[in-house]
C-alpha cells in the first residue's frame, strides 16, 4: 500500500503532512490498549455492511476471521503500529489491507474514526469497570474480615483529630467499607447511562450505510444506540463521569491511607503492617514505612487531575467531534492504571495488618473520652442538657486539677463537683458501657455492627453479581 493510502484522510491533500503535524497528531503508545476493541468493533460493522449489500456474507467472514488473526497477532507481539500510523484505525486498517487486499478497504463504508473513536473508548470503559469494580469489592472484603475479628475490640473514634468518644474498632473499619461500597454502586449506576452505542453515528449526521446500529449495539453489549449521532460522537460526558466516580473513589482511599499512617504510627501503635506491605529507610535501619498508603494518597491527586482535565477540555467545544476530545484517553488510561497499582496493594495491606487490641483498649479512655457517658447519665436523670454539659465540663476540670480520669473518681469526687453526680453514674464509666449504649440503628454498639456487617454483606453479593453478569467484550489486564 502508498503512504497515501494508509493515511484515512489525505485524498483532497497536495502535500504530505510536516514531520511537526505527524509528531503532534500520532496517538500515544498506551492508546494502542483499545486494539481489540476496535477490532471487535470492526467485526460488528462488517455484519452491518453485510445488511447493508456492501459486503457478501463470505466477505464478512473473510473480513472478520483476519481480524480475529491480526488481534491474536498483536497480543503475541507479532504486529505492531509502524511510525506512520497515525492511531490504531490506521493501524488495523493497514494490515487488514496487507492480509485482504482491497476488500479491506470496504470495511470503512458507512462508519468514521469519530465513531469508532468514541465506542472504542467506551467498551473499554464499560470492560475495565469490572475489573476496577472487583478491585473495590477485594478491599471491601478485606475491610469487612477484619471488622468481623474486631466488633469488640474498644478504640477511640475522633473529631477534629481529637479524642471523642470510644467506638469499636469494627465500627470505625466499616466506616470506610460503606464509602467504598457507595463507589462501586456509583460505578453500576454510571454504567447504565454508559450502555449506548455511538458506531453507527458516523462522522456526526447518522450513517446512510450502516442503517441498524441497534443490532450492533446488541452484539457490542449495549443496552441501544445512542438517541442523537451528534451527541454520540461529539459527548464525553459518560468519561467525566466515570472520572469522578474514580476520584472520588480515590479521595476515599486518601481518607483511609490517612488513618493507616495514624494507627501504624509509634504514637498511635494501634496496627503493625505485615513486612510484605511495608517499606524501610535507607539510611535510618530501624523505620518501617507505610509506603502503600502514601503512593496511594499521592496518585488520588492524580486522579483529581485527570477529572479536571477531561471537564475542562469539554467546557469550550462546539457541540460535534473536535480533536480535543482526544483527551478523554489520556484522562481514563492515567486513572485506571493508576487504581490497578494501589486498590490491590491497599486490599492487601488491610488485610494483613496485625491490630494491638489491648493498646487500644487501653488508648481509648484517653482524652476523657467517656465525658459525653456523664452528661448523657444527667440528661436521662431529669438534669436539662444545657446544665449536664456545664456540671460534666467542671467534672473534666476537677480531673485534670487531680490527674486522674473519669474512670478514677470516687464517690466523694462526684459528690465535690456536683451532688447530682450519684456512685450509680459509675455503671456508664467504662468503655464497654459507653459502646453498649449506642444501639441504635447505625451505631458503634457490637449488636449493631454485627447487623451492619450482614446488611453490608448482602449488599456485597449484589456487587459481585452486577460485576459477574456483563456480556459485552472482555479486556485483559
């Protein structure tokens, strides 16, 4: 074949493009990962040529049967993108020509790059949401083994970083379970609006060739064609969104690495890291770092960035294809392998952490925390709230003037601060006490949890079901 013609758009041209003009709109590498969507793609339109009387039916099968050769050929490195291929349609486009001659070239009839460009991305999506999806339930899992050995386990749960009040440690664990549960059913409910299929659009005024994309939206595992071919090739909304839905994902994996830095700390000593999950120093021997979650909180910001991107290249375009949308490839491929690094090591570092249950016992009357056991005890003696608040705030000052907790104080103790304050509110001055009264729906006390870790469950098999019963095109990590 000319040079001419591996090029899909130089007939009107005099010229060759400049060596400045090839640099700047060949694809990157990472964007040659959606060969075997477009070759499953390709496949599809080529039964929708054969509807359409410009292919035989032997042709389609010529066509298709060295199409499945050239994806086997890629993935075995056999094949690759020479330096005047543009992007992958060029590519593919190229050596099916070299493998068929020039029925190869029929197979463009009725579709454009911007559609192609656009679905291929797409399938991808849809695809790599499963894998990304069973990344997240692995660390819910992970997250829920070890809430189900820690429902009693006592600790301090934090405001403003302050001791507040004690909590099961389960309940805190679970805590990020649920945010990560709400992610993975963002992800499901964005696929929903994600399952329309933009081949068939053509360049952006529908195809007088390909007349049923509904039947290759089908094959493709859509739910149906895109509505308007000019929002199919000209929307990257469903990229935006499913950017966001990894941001937040990633803000969330953030907040957790956070407290893994905290509970992993010498002053904190709550956890210790398996050695498999955790780095040293090169030059202090004694250090044992919790590298994981720092790499997982430097790439959330990463994550952040490519939503950003992909909002901003989309705000100022006129309303059809335009070569900006080219970032939406970029925006997602950064994203995704950068959750396919951290979500694995995360899962595998809750998963493994050991936990010093008796530190935290001990850590979790610290800072007075059973304060809010005195005043809710007054308030339910008859006291009004505003004045428990004022006697307890005066019983933390008497202890801090004496050194001792609220757990210490004697009788005579209450009785100085306040006459009010019986020996009986003694029965509420223990962590156990302080978890067994929060049993209400949602709360911290070990019945509860143990509802929430069942419902949480129920809630995970209904995850791992959604991820297990996609049709579409699979993709390989």
């Amino acid at each position: 074949m000319t040079e001419q013609s591996v090029r899909l758009w130089g007939a009107r041209f005099r010229t060759s493009p400049s060596p400045e003009l090839i640099a700047l709109s060949r694809s990157e590498s990472s964007y040659f990962r959606l060969v075997r969507y477009d070759l499953t793609s390709s496949m599809a339109h080529a039964r929708e040529l054969v509807r359409a009387g410009i292919l035989t039916a032997a042709e389609a099968d010529e066509v298709c049967a060295t199409l499945e050769t050239i994806g086997a050929d890629y993935e075995a490195g056999r094949i690759k993108p020479s330096p005047s291929d543009e992007d992958i349609h060029t590519f593919l486009e190229r050596i099916l020509g070299e493998r068929v001659g020039i029925l190869g070239g029929k197979l463009r009839a009725g579709r454009s790059r911007n559609d192609q460009a656009a679905n291929d991305l797409k399938l991808y999506l849809r695809d790599v949401a499963r894998h990304i999806g069973s990344d997240i339930l692995n660390l819910q899992n992970a997250l829920v083994e070890q809430a189900e050995a820690h429902i009693t386990t006592l600790t301090t749960g934090f405001t403003h970083l302050q001791p507040a009040q004690p909590v099961s440690f389960a309940h805190q664990l679970l805590a990020h379970a649920q945010t990560f549960a709400r992610d993975l059913d963002r992800l499901r409910d964005w696929d929903k609006r994600a399952a329309r299929s933009p081949l068939g659009a053509a360049a952006l005024a529908g195809s007088a060739i390909a007349l049923q994309p509904e039947l290759s939206a089908r094959e493709l595992g859509y739910d149906a064609p895109c509505e308007n071919s000019i929002d199919a090739v000209g929307s990257r909304d469903h990229v935006a969104e499913f950017l966001f839905v990894m941001a937040m994902f990633g803000v969330h994996l953030s907040r957790l690495a956070e407290e893994l830095f905290l509970w992993s700390s010498r002053q904190f000593r709550w956890i210790e890291m398996d050695d498999g999950y955790a780095t040293g120093s090169s030059i202090m021997p004694q250090k044992k770092n919790c590298d994981i979650a720092e790499l997982t909180r430097g790439r959330a910001s990463r994550l952040i960035g490519s939503l950003t991107t992909m909002l901003v290249a989309l705000k100022g375009l006129a309303f059809a294809y335009n070569r900006d949308l080219a970032e939406d490839k970029h925006a997602a491929f950064d994203t995704i392998d950068a959750l396919t690094l951290v979500v694995p090591a995360m899962a595998g570092l809750i998963r493994t952490m050991r936990v010093n249950a008796d530190i935290m016992r001990r850590q979790s009357v610290e800072g007075f925390t059973l304060a809010t056991e005195v005043a809710d005890w007054l308030a339910k003696s008859g006291v009004p709230f505003s004045e428990a608040h004022e006697i307890t705030g005066a019983l933390v000052r008497y202890c801090e003037d004496k050194s001792i907790g609220l757990e210490d104080l004697s009788d005579a103790d209450l009785a100085a601060v306040d006459e009010r304050l019986l020996p009986s509110i003694k029965m509420s001055l223990s962590p156990q006490a302080a978890i067994e009264a929060r049993k209400a729906y949602g709360g911290t006390a070990p019945d509860r949890v143990r509802e929430q870790i069942a419902r949480l469950k129920s809630v995970l098999d209904g995850q791992k079901e959604w991820l297990s019963s996609y049709a579409g095109p699979r993709a390989e990590r």
